[in-house]
C-alpha cells in the first residue's frame, strides 16, 4: 500500500462523526392486513423469493434436500440446529475466507408483510457478510413475528439491540446494467424464506 493511501486512511480512521438521534416512532392508523403472511408471501414473490410454510422446523432439512443446490453444497453455514452445516464461523478468524459460502440457514428475528422484509441481526454472529457473500440465502421467521408496516417494525426495532442490523428482502438484484435485470449481481442469487408456526 503506498504511503499517501495509509496516511489518508490513517486520517479518516481519526475523524469522530458525532452520532444522530434515531427519528422517533410515530404512532398512526397504519394499513392492517386481513393475513399477514398472505401478504408477506405475496411480497417474497414479488422481489423474486420463494416463501414456504413448514408445520415444524424438523422438516427444514428435508425441504431443503429437495434442491439441487443444497445437495451440491460444499460450504454450509446453519444458525439452525435442525440444519447440519460445515462452516463454524468462530473459527474463521477472516471474513475474506467465506468467499466460496454455498448456503446461509439463519433466523430471522421477525418480517414485515407490506413488502417482505426480514429483520436480521449479528447478534451472536461473527461475521455479517454472510448474508451478502453467500450464493442461496435460507431465512427462517415465525407467523406469530410478523408484522404488517415498517412503522411497526421500526418500533420493534428500537434499542435495545445490538449493533447492526437490516431489513433484507428478496434475493440481489440490479437493473441498472443496460436495463437489464440481473439477479445475484452483489448478494445471494436465490432468497428462500419458512415460515413456521
């Protein structure tokens, strides 16, 4: 690295920006739908996901066996017990290493109906890239942890909470290339969402 570029990056490490108050909830008579997770399935299919219901985690392994894709895997990371995965994210010390994650299985804290997105966190998690660096993303949420606006869910997302978080939804996607859609351009390719009970 030439020594202008670390000096300048020296520099911006240096720099203090001093944090923002987060807006506050505002409280109104927000759309409530009919069902939810109608509405949330119809939103992951219409951001190019597929949404599935399950009657118990303990078929996830099973559901997810039926894709080619998860049978050809060689690199697996599983938040999920239920889900067998080979990639143990304590012993990955740099996050450049995960560069070839086939499949991510995780949690979803909860989702939002309106427009499909998922709430995901660190939270006992090492490394965040995961959910941009791996090629098939597997979200796990409960129907009782859903809610219908992100007015609701920016109220449920309020402090305390660890550090990072984000509202996912759907797989990666760009049309800015040409005007042409292209899927996976910086993120996963395919979004996968259970539903459980």
């Amino acid at each position: 690295m030439s020594n202008t570029r670390q000096q300048l990056l020296d520099k911006l490490r240096t720099q203090m920006v001093e944090g923002q108050p987060l807006p506050e909830v505002i409280e109104g008579n927000w759309i409530k739908f009919g069902d939810p997770f109608v509405q949330f399935a119809e939103a992951i299919k219409f951001v190019g996901g597929v949404c599935t219901t399950l009657n118990s985690i303990k078929e996830l392994p099973a559901k997810l066996a039926e894709f080619d894709q998860f049978r050809a895997a060689k690199r697996v990371f599983s938040a999920i017990p239920e889900v067998v995965g080979n990639v143990d994210l304590t012993q990955t010390a740099d996050a450049h290493d995960l560069d070839n994650l086939d499949f991510v299985v995780y949690p979803g804290e909860f989702a939002v109906a309106e427009n499909g997105a998922i709430w995901l966190t660190d939270r006992n998690l090492k490394h965040r890239v995961i959910f941009f660096i791996t090629q098939f993303l597997v979200l796990v949420i409960r129907r009782s942890d859903m809610v219908h606006t992100m007015h609701e869910a920016y109220a449920r997302a309020q402090p305390p909470r660890p550090g990072f978080g984000l509202f996912l939804s759907g797989p990666s996607k760009t049309a800015d290339i040409e005007q042409s859609l292209v899927i996976g351009a910086h993120g996963c390719r395919e979004l996968q969402v259970y539903i459980l009970p």
